[in-house]
C-alpha cells in the first residue's frame, strides 16, 4: 500500500513509505515530540518530517 505518491512538481521526496510507517510506530504511543527529535529517530531531516505530518494529518 503506498502512503505518498510521487510529486507532480517540485524536488523528489528524500524519504519512502518506510520512513511514513516508522514515524506512525514511533508516535503510536500518543506521547509529543518535536519534529527535530522525531527526525533525528527516523535518520531523515526535519523538513522531511514536516511533509510526512503534513500529509498524515499526525499532530505533533
């Protein structure tokens, strides 16, 4: 099942469907992080995190 499509316009996403999931894992347990520390856990940068919050609707 893909989470994120690729973009019809703009620079390739630097992160895959595996990098969404692991987020969701990692934020299942309801507890907040920043986005800083959240992309230091899935290895990938901060304005990554941003997109993949934006595009799951997960509040953080």
């Amino acid at each position: 099942m893909k989470i994120m499509s690729i973009p019809d316009y703009g620079p390739m996403f630097r992160f895959n469907d595996a990098d969404v999931y692991w987020a969701l894992h990692v934020l299942s347990d309801g507890r907040r992080m920043g986005r800083k520390r959240l992309a230091e856990l899935l290895g990938i940068g901060e304005g990554s995190v941003r997109k993949i919050v934006e595009t799951c609707g997960i509040g953080i």
